[in-house]
C-alpha cells in the first residue's frame, strides 16, 4: 500500500499552554469531580437537615459568623492575585508571577491559620450529633484543599522564583491557577450553607 | 422436622416444571391468599404473557436477520427506510405501547394496595430483632395490650394494620401469600395492611439482609375465625399461668437459676428481661427461634441446650444444665399455654 | 469542516533507522524494577484485563461455592459467617474489580489504538491508577484468605455495616478498598476523556468514532458523575466507623436512607457503566463480521448517550419497600421503563445490520448472538421489577438475584468474552482456537439459562436472597440443585475459554495485523503492536478507514513528529483538526510509588486517624518528586 503525507506537524508548537494542553482537561475533569463531590455534601447536609426535629439540633447554635465571612474575603482576594499572577507571565513578566503566586500562599495559610483557631473554638464535637458530624466533615474536607492549594502552589512559586515558567511554558501555572479558584469558589456554597442555612430557615 | 404440617401447602411442589406448573409452595407469591398478593398475582401473568411475546419476536427476528443470506451468494439487506421502520417499530412504539399500559396498571394497583385502612382496623405492632420478631398487639388508644414472637394471629376477612419497626439493623416484613415487602428502618415507622381472605397459616420471611441469621429469621402468620383469634388474643393478654405441680415450680425457679430471666419475659413473674422473646405463652406458639424448628419438647430441649447448633449465631447462649433441670425446665415451659 | 485529501501528495518513506529510533523511545525498560516504571497504555491496558479476570475467576469461585451450598436445603458446606462473607465477596469482587476495571481494561488498551495514537494523554496517571487497583484487590481478597473480609452484602447498608452490628475490620476494608477503586476508576474516566476528546488522528470527526470509542467515552462520564457520590457516603461511614461521626446513627440523628441514597445514585448509573462498553463491544463485532457499515450510527451513539444521562434518574427503584411516598416512587417506575427505548433501538439497529448479511459465525459473532438471547430476557424482568407492587414481591429474592445476572453475565460478560476473543489476536499475535471456543460457548449459554433461569421461580416461591439455608419444607430443593449443576457447566465453559487463552499463548497461530478484515485503526498496528503503536499517525477520511485504504490501496499519513521523543498530534475536539503536538512522559517509578504511600495511608487509616495526615503528605511529596520538570525540559 502507498503510504502519502497527509499533514506535516514539525512546524507546529509543543507548548500547548491553553485549552490545547491535555493537562488542561485533565484539570478541568478534577474539578467536575469535585464540584460533584461538592454537591453531594451540600444535598446531604440539606438531607439531614429536612429529617431533622431541629437544625441545629435544640441546644445548639449555628457556628458565628464573623471568621468565615473574613475567610470568604481572603479566599477571593487570593484568587485575585492568582489572576494577576497568571496576567503577569502571559506578559512573559516572570517576577510579577513569583510575586502573585506567594502572595495567594501566603493569604491562603492565613485562612488555614484563621480557621483553625475557629475550628478550636467550636462548642460542638462531629461526635455529639449529625448536625456536628457534618458541619465538622464539609469544614476538614474544604480545609484539605486548602493545604493542597498551598503545599501545590509553594512548590509553583519556587519553581516560578527560579524562573522555570516563561510565556510559552506556562501550562503548569495555569493549571494550579484554575484549581485554585475551584477550592477558593468552592467555600461559597459551603459558606452559605454552614453559617447562612441555619439563620435563615433557622430552629 | 416437620414444618409443612403446619403450613398451607395447595399442591404437590413442582420439580423443574416451568413457571407456570409449579407456582405453589409454602411460601409463593403466586399463590395469593389475600387482596394485595392477589392483584399483584393479576399483574403477573399478563406481564409474563408480553414477556413472552417481546422475547419470541426479537428471537424471531434475529433468526430471520441471521439466517436469511446463508447458503446465498450475495446478501439482502433491508433498505434504508425498512430498516428505518424497523427500528422505530421495535426500537419505540414496542416499548411504548408495552410499558404504558403496564406502568399505568402497576400505578393503580399500588393505590388500591396502599389505599388507607379503615380507623377501627386492627394494629400490630412489629419490631424486628436480630433475628426473631416482636409482637405487640395494640388497643385503639395505642397502648400495648399483648405481646408475643415469631407468630402473628390475624381474624381473617379483616384487613389488620401493621406498624413496621426496628431498633437496630434493617429488616423487611413479607409474607408472599398475603403481601408484598415492607422494610423495617430504624428511626421510622412504615405501616402496611395485610387481610387474609381465608384462616390459614402462612409464612413469613425477613427479607432484607440483617447479618449472621437473617436465613433463619422467619415467623409464621396465623389467619383466624375471628371468634377463634379473639379468644387468641384474650389468652395472649393474660399472664402466665402459675406452677401447679411440684416439678413446675422447680422448672420456674430452675428458669431463674439459669439466667433465663436476665433476657426473657415471663408475665406475672418477676422474669422480665428484654433481649430474647417474650416467653410467658410459649406452649402455645407453633414454631421456636423464627420459625427455625416446631415447638415440640425435644426441638425445645436442643434449642435450651445448644441454641448456636440450631441456629448458628443466635443471640441466645448455650446453658449448662443437667438432664434433671432440664426436664423441670421445659416441664414448667411447656405448661405456659 | 472535515480534512480534505491533500491536493499534492507527498510518499513517505520510512529508514530502518528512524524506526529504530521511535522503537527506542517508546520502549518501555525491562527487568522487574523496570516493570514497575511502565507507563505505555498497551502494557497498562494489558495488566488492568489481566488482572480483572484473576479477579473475575476468583469471584467465580465464590460463585460457584455459594451454588455449592445452596444446592439442597439445610447443606452444611458453609456455615452462614463464611457464606455471607462469599456473597459479599463475591458481589463486590464482581462488580468493583472485575466488571468495571475490565472496561477500563480494553478502554485504555484500545481507544488509543481505534483513535489512531500513541499513548494515553496522562501515561503516568494511568500508571497510578493500575497500581492502587492491584493493591486495593490484594488486600480486598487477602481479608478473605484472614477469615476478617466484609460480610455487610455488597450495597453495604448501614446501620449493618456501622461499627455496632459489624465490628472488626472487615467492613472498614470494604469502604477503604471501594475508596481505590474509585480512585483508579476515575483517573482512567478523566485519561479516557481526555484521550478521546483531544488526541484523535486527524480527520476522525465525532461523527467517524467507533462506536466502542463513543461508548468509552460515555462510560467515563458517567464514572465521573455518578463516583462522587459514593466517595462521599464511603467517607461518612469510614468516619462513622472510625471517629464516631453520627451520619448513619438513628440516635445521633443520622439518617440510614442516605446512605441507600448515595449508594444507589452511584449503584444504578454503575451498572450501566458495566454494560455501555459491552453495547460497543458488540456494535464493533457486528461491523466486522457483517462485513459492512452498521445500520443507524447514530441513533446507536444518541441511545448509548440517552442510557447515560437516564440512568442517574433511577436510583429510587433499588428502594422500593424503604417506605418512601408512592407518588414520588412512582416517577421511578415511568423513568425505568423509559430506558427500554433506548436500549430497544440498540437491540431493533444491531436486527437491521445483520439482516441479510453474510454473517462469519466466528467465536465473537456467537456470543453477541448469545448476548440477544440473555440481554432480552434479563431486561425483560428489569422493566416488571421496575413496578412497585410487584417489586414488593420479588424485591431481594432470587428473582432479582435472576434479573441481574441475565443482564450482567448476558449484557456485559458475554459480549466482553466475544471480544475477547476478537481482540486476542491484536494484543498477543495469537488467533485462539476456533473450536474451542465454540465449544466453550455453547457450554457456557446452557449453563448460564440451567444456572439461572430456574431463579426466576425460586424468587416467585418466595426464596429470599443473601441465605445460606433453606428448611426442606420450602420446596426449593430441586430447582436449587438444578441451578447448582447449571453453574458448574458455566464454569466448565468459562474454563474452556481460560484454557484456550493459554494455549493461544504458545501455540496459537500467528495472527496477521487484520485477521477478520475489520476497518477500524487499531487493526493497522502490527499484531501484537509495536510500542508506538503506529509507525505513522495515520489522517482518516471516513469511518471505516481501513477499508477506505483496501479501496484505494494508498493511506494519508502526519509526519514530522519527532522521533526521539514521545511525541502524539493534538487535534481538536469536534472535527480533529491538528491543533498542536504535545510530547508525553516517559516511564517512571514514581506513579507506582505515590501509589504505595496513598495506600499506606488508606490502610493506615483503619488503624489510626492521624494516618490520613502521614498519606495526605507523603503522596504530596511523590508527587512533586511526579511532576518536577527536569533538563532538558520536556518539550524544548
Ligand atoms: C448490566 C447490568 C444491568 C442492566 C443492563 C440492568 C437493566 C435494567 N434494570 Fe437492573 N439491576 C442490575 C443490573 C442491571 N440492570 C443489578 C446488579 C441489580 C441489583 C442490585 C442488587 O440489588 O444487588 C438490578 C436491580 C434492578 C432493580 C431493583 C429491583 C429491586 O431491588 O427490587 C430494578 C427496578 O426497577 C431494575 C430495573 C432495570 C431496568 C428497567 C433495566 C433496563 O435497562 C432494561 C432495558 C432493556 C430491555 C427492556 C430489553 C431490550 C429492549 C427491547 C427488546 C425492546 C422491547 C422492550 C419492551 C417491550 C419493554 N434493576
Ligand atoms: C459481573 C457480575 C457477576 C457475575 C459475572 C456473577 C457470576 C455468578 N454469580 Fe453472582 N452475583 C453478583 C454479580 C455477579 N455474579 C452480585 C452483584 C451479587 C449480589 C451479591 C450480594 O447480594 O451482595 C451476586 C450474587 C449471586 C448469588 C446470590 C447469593 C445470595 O443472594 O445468597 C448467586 C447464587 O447463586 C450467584 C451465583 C453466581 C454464579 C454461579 C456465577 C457464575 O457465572 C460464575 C462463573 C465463573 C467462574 C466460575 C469463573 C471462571 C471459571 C473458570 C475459569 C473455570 C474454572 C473454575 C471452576 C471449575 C470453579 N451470584
Ligand atoms: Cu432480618 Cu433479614
Ligand atoms: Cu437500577
């Protein structure tokens, strides 16, 4: 059989740095299946309200709401230095990236920090009842995503100081940038729901 | 062991027969002896009817299909628009015009089914156990009137009211000649009716997988005369009939000495422990330890002995008695009619 | 839209050279330190169906023990700790580490081949997820061999399976191990993905994937939608279980119906994922053995996407008797019967091709004619049980116990041994025997109808599943024993199936690269494949392009990917035009030892909470040691 040229490709890039990249996708299904698993906490905190006699149960109050609507701010302004960071090397800027992207760690441990203390100071355990059970579940499984935003992103911030990303080699960043607003985006149901559900459709 | 002495059984038991010979036996949904069972009977057949003719026809087809270029030169395919045909024919309007009709009967014979009892009906009330049923019969007020285990007592021609229960895994009550299954789920309460249009003894069976002897976790369901159930029901509210003999007040107390009351009620003892069944009318039950084994005294005196041979698993420990306290033992049992 | 013929042509021509070359960089290392490094989609393709048919046999065995005991009534073979942990094993063995990851299996090894590439677009990920799948089955099957595997069934309902009713380890090994399966299951959906969508040869449009392609691709999605909720409800109850969360527990205010919730709305969407692979499978066998073009492309590939998006409507036909309102069950009833259209048309368009066709009866083609037989009748009983009176009937006894091995065994397992059969040749070089494996069908069709047929009655007569004894009394004797001599001759034909594999290995015929004349790409690579697949990425015009290439005896090529590295076309989603080249990893240790340490700590877990910690960041560090770049950087 003859074989032919169809296409020739050695004129085309390997870079790939946008939606081309595999990688891309391959982010883009993570956080599909995590939004599911998002999901699926919140329609089983609404389950377990709706059969409940009370929510929170009688003798109980809604955690406050101060520390998590500050955590809410910090958690936005995080993704917006990761913007900026992610503008800054498609400018091929490569210090503004390192700059953006401690920054957005940096903010980040500050609400790992904040919750903590919060998480202390709750007057119930996930041991006392469902209510605490689940409250206590979706607050660690939001916490872990955090220290893996951070520890992810530590790691693209040396790699961004010693100057490994350029324009063109930028799929990495972009990437870590895009999982970090799910985790950032991810504390608004979550928020609503934990610390408004309960004062609005209350007792 | 002897069961089907006590058990309806209409007919010989089919061997490898084909559906439609053999659809009786102790413990068959196709052999309704009440309302509910009997509709879901009625949507049987017809159903299998369809069955039958779906599956012929696309067998049918296939071999046709299969078959129809072999031994020939070339092939003969349909064209684009019988193929076309073909497959909304089969593909849509077959099972559109199959299911309808079959999901709009199942509809109505679910409200029929689940269609609410009278007020004055009669309530029982079933809690399921790891791996034997309390009952507990209950006055119009609600409150527990008599209790006994692993054998119901109905009036037949009566539609009976049933409050499903369970303080600990999942279970489901069903008893395929009277009725479709209805689980027990900890923390709720389900409800379902079951009227038996003759007296008869039918069997029960959990039917939702509940640990180590959710196999032997049966009961049995006694349709009555109702002059005959409630003469039942008032010697069930009575408490236990008192020694008279020597050898029974030896039993009673051997009862005692060997740690039975710490799990088992006797009414109008002092016994009163809650983890096994109530025993105070013991003689009169047909069957011991769900429906496992008859009521007989040397079934009895193994079950006392070594309930774990019987029924591997069982919550009921083994006792360390003599023949002697053995004897007394189920003298005295024996005599709580 | 589509690609055009180029207008000037160009031969291409290959040294020995340059092949030598592409053979260096895709080889993969040898030794057994090398085996762990593997990365190329054949070899890990390779070892997930391997592996899942030790598992398939194993899970067998059960099978066969459980009929065993059942045989007549109050048997002795089993006592009911040892039969309840069986059927557990056996159903969740079955069903999480053998249907499922066998797809993924022939997914993985074959969608890179019929899409006309090189690799999977995340060769390492799919390394990983092979990893945690082999050590999440060793340590499932070695909990059996310790006498502590899980006994709760395998929709492990609480409140069974929390700690109170089921201490020891043995349920706390079924929700971790089902954790690694999803793992594994949903990095190969998202690499399946990702794969398909991004990495076809070019001018393979939507319109020109195979249908096994299209059915892959439908699998994976609804891995990745229909997984998430059975991580969350295996994480409550591994908390339930472990730090005394109340999810599950009534007097903590828990609730049991979510998990039979969550469970379901995962458990019924799987079974479709067992058996949309297996609908390719058949479209593909079909094609090659009439000989010509399969009628209705593309209301087969709209029906495959109908079943994926109807059946995440379903979940509340598993629940029944639980209780719930009739009204809003009776939604269920209406959803469950409407996917018999779909699969109706399936059924109605494979008729249309193989009307009049000048069928090849080869081992494949007889089990897909098989599966007609089985499918039918088991979906048939699904469309009744979709009733809720009469499920109330029938819900948990044998009759159910019936339906679903008519449409797992007859819609997955026999389409899945035809091709088998088909694809044998392409991944060893081997043909397998003809007669053998006609031998081995017919034993396998009588025995699977003696075996599970009588069922049917068995439940109608009121036999409860999950029970390991049965009084005399009941009458189910005989049909019992019947099923039990039914299921040994099914083993027998599964066996000769097993044994002519075997054979084929060392004595088989060679096979050429295009032994049934199919058209589809995967049938242009040598048999068995060379490590980069194709020797060139070939350009296709049409769907059958192997035929395309008979006729016109001359094939379109892309050259000028590089051939000291893994280089793979990148073409985009709809119409596959080229769009960029992306150079693919080379093989590695690191998946296997991020695997290990994620293990670690999974297990760790049922030991001790402050191993989640240790895991969490000792496969965070696997995983930068994965993922540093390293000179020269890949794609300089
Ligand atoms: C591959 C696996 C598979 C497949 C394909 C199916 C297919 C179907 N299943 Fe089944 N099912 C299971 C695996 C599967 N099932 C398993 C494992 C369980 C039990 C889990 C457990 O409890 O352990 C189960 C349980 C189960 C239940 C729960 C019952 C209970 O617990 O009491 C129900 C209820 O509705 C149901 C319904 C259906 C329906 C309506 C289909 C439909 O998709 C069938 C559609 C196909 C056809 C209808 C045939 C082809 C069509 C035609 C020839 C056209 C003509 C058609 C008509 C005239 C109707 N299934
Ligand atoms: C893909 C899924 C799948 C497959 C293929 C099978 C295959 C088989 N199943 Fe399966 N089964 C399930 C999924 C499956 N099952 C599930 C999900 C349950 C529910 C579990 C639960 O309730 O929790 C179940 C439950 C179940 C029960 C009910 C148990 C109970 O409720 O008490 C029974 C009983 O007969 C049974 C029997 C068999 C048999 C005989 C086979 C045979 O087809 C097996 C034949 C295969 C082999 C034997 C291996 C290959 C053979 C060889 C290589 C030859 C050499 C071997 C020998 C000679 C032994 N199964
Ligand atoms: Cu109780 Cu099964
Ligand atoms: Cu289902």
């Amino acid at each position: 059989m003859k074989v032919v040229q169809g296409i020739d490709v050695s004129d085309m890039t390997r870079f790939n740095p946008d939606q081309r990249a595999p990688l891309w996708w391959g982010i883009l299904g993570l956080i599909a299946i995590e939004s599911a698993v998002v999901l699926t906490f919140c329609v089983s905190y609404l389950y377990l309200a709706a059969y409940a006699e009370a929510w929170p149960p009688s003798g109980e109050s809604a955690p406050p709401m101060l520390w998590p609507s500050i955590n809410l701010g910090l958690l936005m302004l995080s993704s917006l230095t990761m913007f900026l960071a992610g503008q800054a090397i498609n400018r091929g800027n490569q210090r503004g990236l390192a700059i953006g992207v401690t920054a957005s760690v940096l903010l980040a441990s500050a609400v790992l920090v904040l919750r903590s203390l919060e998480l202390m100071a709750y007057e119930f355990s996930w041991k006392d009842h469902a209510y605490g059970s689940i409250v206590w579940t979706i607050s660690g499984f939001h916490y872990v995503h955090v220290t893996s935003i951070v520890f992810g992103s530590a790691v693209v911030a040396i790699l961004a100081w010693r100057g490994y990303f350029t324009q063109q080699r930028q799929i990495g960043v972009v990437v870590d940038t895009n999982y970090w607003y799910f985790v950032c985006f991810a504390w608004i149901p979550f928020y609503l729901l934990l610390y408004w559900g309960p004062r609005v459709y209350g007792q | 062991m002897s069961l089907s002495k006590h058990i309806r059984t209409t007919g010989p038991l089919g061997a490898a027969a084909p559906f439609l010979a053999a659809c009786e036996g102790p413990q068959s949904a196709l052999d309704p002896a009440g309302s509910a069972a009997a509709l879901i009977a009625r949507l049987w057949w017809p159903t299998l009817f369809v069955a039958i003719l779906v599956t012929l026809l696309v067998l049918a087809l296939l071999t046709v299909a299969v078959f129809r270029a072999h031994r020939r030169h070339a092939a003969l395919p349909l064209n684009a628009r019988q193929s076309r045909n073909l497959v909304i024919a089969g593909g849509i309007i077959l099972p559109l015009a199959a299911t309808i009709p079959f999901a709009l009967s199942s509809f109505s014979i679910g409200r029929t089914i689940n269609a609410p009892l009278p007020d004055d009906a009669m309530t029982v009330e079933v809690v399921g156990k790891q791996w034997w049923w309390e009952v507990h019969y209950l006055d119009e007020a609600g409150n527990r009137i008599a209790t006994t285990a692993n054998e119901i007592h109905i009036p037949a021609g009566e539609p009976v009211r049933f409050l499903l229960k369970s303080d600990n895994v999942i279970h489901s009550f069903w008893v395929p000649n009277l009725q479709g299954k209805t689980d027990m789920m900890p923390g709720r309460t389900n409800v379902t009716s079951v009227t038996a249009d003759e007296p008869g003894v039918y069997r029960g069976q959990c039917a939702e997988y509940c640990g180590t002897q959710h196999a032997l976790m049966a009961f049995l369901l006694v349709a009555e005369e109702p002059e005959r159930f409630d003469a039942w029901l008032e010697g069930q509210r009575q408490p236990a009939t008192m020694p008279e003999t020597q050898a029974q007040a030896r039993g009673h107390d051997e009862f005692f000495e060997a740690g039975c009351a710490g799990c088992h009620t006797i009414r109008g003892t002092s016994a009163s422990g809650d983890l096994g069944p109530d025993l105070t009318h013991i003689a009169s039950r047909r069957t011991l330890a769900g429906a496992t084994v008859p009521n007989r005294i040397g079934h009895l005196g193994g079950w006392i002995t070594d309930p774990q041979h019987v029924k591997p698993g069982s919550r009921m420990p083994p006792s360390e008695l003599t023949p002697e306290e053995l004897k007394t033992l189920l003298g005295y049992l024996e005599s709580l009619e | 839209m589509t690609l055009e013929k180029p207008a000037n042509p160009r031969d291409v021509t290959d040294s020995p050279e340059e092949t030598a070359w592409l053979e260096r960089t895709w080889h993969s290392p040898g030794g057994l330190l090398g085996w762990f490094t593997h990365v190329n989609q054949r070899m890990i393709g390779k070892r997930f169906i391997i592996t899942a048919f030790i598992f398939f046999l194993l899970a067998g065995i059960l099978g066969i023990l459980i009929r065993l005991q059942l045989a007549g009534p109050e048997q002795q073979l089993l006592g009911p700790e040892l039969y309840n942990q069986f059927f557990t094993m056996h159903g969740t063995v079955m069903m999480f580490f053998f249907a499922i990851p066998v797809m993924e299996g022939f997914a993985i090894y074959f969608v890179p081949l019929m899409i006309g590439t090189r690799d999977m677009a995340f060769p390492r990920l799919n390394a990983f997820g092979y990893y945690v799948y082999l050590i999440g089955g060793i340590v499932l099957f070695g909990s059996l061999l310790l006498s502590m595997a899980p006994n709760a069934g395998w929709f492990n309902y609480v409140p069974l399976s929390s700690k109170l009713y089921s201490p020891g380890y043995g349920v706390d090994i079924w929700t971790t191990m089902i954790t690694f399966i999803e793992v594994s299951a949903l990095t190969a959906a998202v690499e399946l993905i990702v794969t398909t969508l991004r990495m076809r040869a070019p001018g393979m449009s939507l319109n020109r994937m195979p249908l096994f392609v299209w059915a892959a691709l439908v699998m994976s999605f609804m891995i990745v939608f229909a997984m998430p909720a059975v991580i969350v409800s295996s994480t409550l109850l591994i908390l339930d279980r472990l730090v005394e969360t109340q999810f599950f527990i009534v007097e903590g205010g828990g609730e049991p119906l979510l998990w039979q919730h969550l469970f379901w709305y995962f458990g019924h969407p799987e079974v479709y994922i067992i058996l949309v692979p297996a609908l390719g499978m058949i479209s593909t066998i079909i094609i090659t053995f009439t000989r010509r073009p399969i009628y209705g492309y593309t209301a087969l590939v709209l029906s495959v996407v109908a079943i994926g998006f109807v059946s995440f409507g379903l979940w509340v036909h598993h629940m029944f008797t639980t209780g719930l309102p009739q009204l809003g069950m009776s939604f269920f009833t209406a959803a469950s019967a409407t996917i018999a259209i779909p699969s109706g048309v399936q059924i109605f368009c494979w008729i249309a091709s193989l009307w009049g066709a000048k069928i090849r009866f080869a081992t494949p083609m007889l089990w897909v004619l098989g599966f007609f037989a089985i499918f039918v009748i088991g979906g048939l009983t699904g469309v009744m049980v979709a009733s809720i009176p009469f499920d109330t009937q029938v819900h948990d006894t044998f009759f159910l116990v019936a339906h679903f091995h008519y449409v797992l065994i007859g819609g997955a397992v026999f389409p899945l041994i035809g091709a088998t059969y088909y694809w044998w040749p392409k991944i060893t070089g081997r043909m397998m025997s003809e007669a053998a494996g006609k031998w081995s069908f017919w034993l396998a069709f009588i025995g699977f109808n003696v075996t599970f047929f009588p069922m049917h009655q068995l439940g109608l007569e009121g036999m409860p599943r999950r029970i390991y004894t049965y009084v005399e009394e009941m009458g189910w004797g005989d049909l019992n024993l019947l099923a039990t001599i039914g299921s040994l001759v099914l083993a027998t034909g599964f066996g000769v199936t097993l044994i002519n594999a075997i054979w084929s290995v060392f004595r088989g015929q060679r096979a050429e690269p295009n032994p049934w004349g199919a058209p589809t790409l995967e049938w242009a690579a040598d048999s068995p494949p060379a490590s980069y697949n194709f020797r060139h990425i070939p350009v296709v015009h049409s769907r059958w392009p192997l035929w395309d290439w008979e006729r016109d005896r001359e094939r379109a090529v892309v050259t000028g990917l590089r051939n000291d590295r893994r280089e793979v076309v990148l073409t985009s989603i709809l119409d596959a035009k080229p769009v960029g080249v992306q150079v693919l990893p080379a093989p590695t240790i690191w998946p296997f030892v991020s695997a290990v340490a994620a293990s670690l700590g999974f297990i760790g877990i049922i030991f001790h909470p402050i191993f989640f910690a240790i895991a969490f960041f000792l496969v965070a560090f696997t995983l930068v040691a994965w993922f540093w770049p390293r000179r020269p950087w890949r794609n300089d």
